[in-house]
C-alpha cells in the first residue's frame, strides 16, 4: 500500500477492524483502548471521539496527546518489517500500534504489551 494513502486512512474504519481481531481472540475492547492509550497518550472518551470523527491515522498521531517514550521498547517484526530498525516518523508509530494490537491478539499478557517496567 502506498504510504500516503495509509496516512490517509480514516481511524474510524480501521479501529473497528483492530477490535475484530482482538474479540476473535477473546480480548475486549477495554484492552484495545488500554494499549492504544498507553501509546498515544488518549484517553478513552477522547479515543472514542478521534474514532468517531473523520480523523485520519496521520491526525490521529499529529495530535496525540503523548506519546509513550516507552514505544521504542517495541520490538518485532510487522508486515515483514522489524519496527525497530524503521525510519522514525509516521510509518514507524503506525507499526507500533499494528505491533501491539498484534500482540494483544496473541494473548500477550497487559504489563509485557505496555512494557512496564519491573
């Protein structure tokens, strides 16, 4: 897919699908907006308005309240591609969230996805 049009992409249509996947694997929705918050510094009702809005991935990172400088502990591959060793910027934070919705779905356990810190 060509990144602009990613970039593009409204948040509204690909929430729903992230949220599919993890109630496919018996997580809630409740864990979903846990993981995405510990990302992006949202919180729930304001989550819910980006979702409802015609934001776009690329506003919805734009205007996250605060970004996890933890989110750099995010280490695998996504989509053929290991997160880590990504260009910083937009594509990056993207697969950060694919990464830990990934990993949510997988039955990771909450403290290792928001890789707190023993």
């Amino acid at each position: 897919m060509d990144p602009s049009k990613l970039f593009k992409m409204p948040l509204g249509k690909v929430y729903p699908l992230w949220l599919a996947k993890v109630e496919r694997k018996e997580r809630t929705k409740d864990e979903l907006d846990t993981v995405i918050a510990w990302l992006t510094g949202y919180d729930v009702a304001t989550l819910d308005a980006q979702v409802n809005s015609e934001a776009t991935l690329e506003s919805f990172f734009a205007n996250a309240p605060n970004l996890n400088p933890d989110r750099t502990l995010i280490k695998g591959v996504i989509c053929g591609i290991r997160v880590e060793d990504m260009d910083p910027g937009l594509m990056q934070e993207i697969r950060y969230l694919d990464k830990i919705v990934d990993e949510l779905a997988k039955g990771k356990v909450l403290d290792k996805i928001l890789r707190s810190q023993v």
